[in-house]
C-alpha cells in the first residue's frame, strides 16, 4: 500500500478504506477474464 500511495494522489485513508474494492480489480485486471477486463478498462477511460 504504501507504494501505491506514493503513486497516485489520493490519501492513504482513502486507499486503506478502498483497499478491497483495489485488491479486487487487480484480481480481475492479471486474471485471463477478457470480457470483464474489457469492461473495466473502458469504464477506467
């Protein structure tokens, strides 16, 4: 956690509250799950 609160500016609160909700897309994101990567990736643009 504490690299990705140097990588973005949102406060590490914020991240400790959100963190299953970020562990949960980074799941899905290195998972062979396609069509729900794709959906991800155009809801994140």
């Amino acid at each position: 956690m504490k690299e990705l609160v140097e990588l973005v500016e949102v406060s590490r609160k914020t991240i400790e509250r959100q963190r299953k909700y970020i562990v949960a897309i980074v799941i899905l994101l290195k998972s062979d799950l396609h069509y729900i990567k794709d959906y991800l990736k155009g809801r994140m643009s």
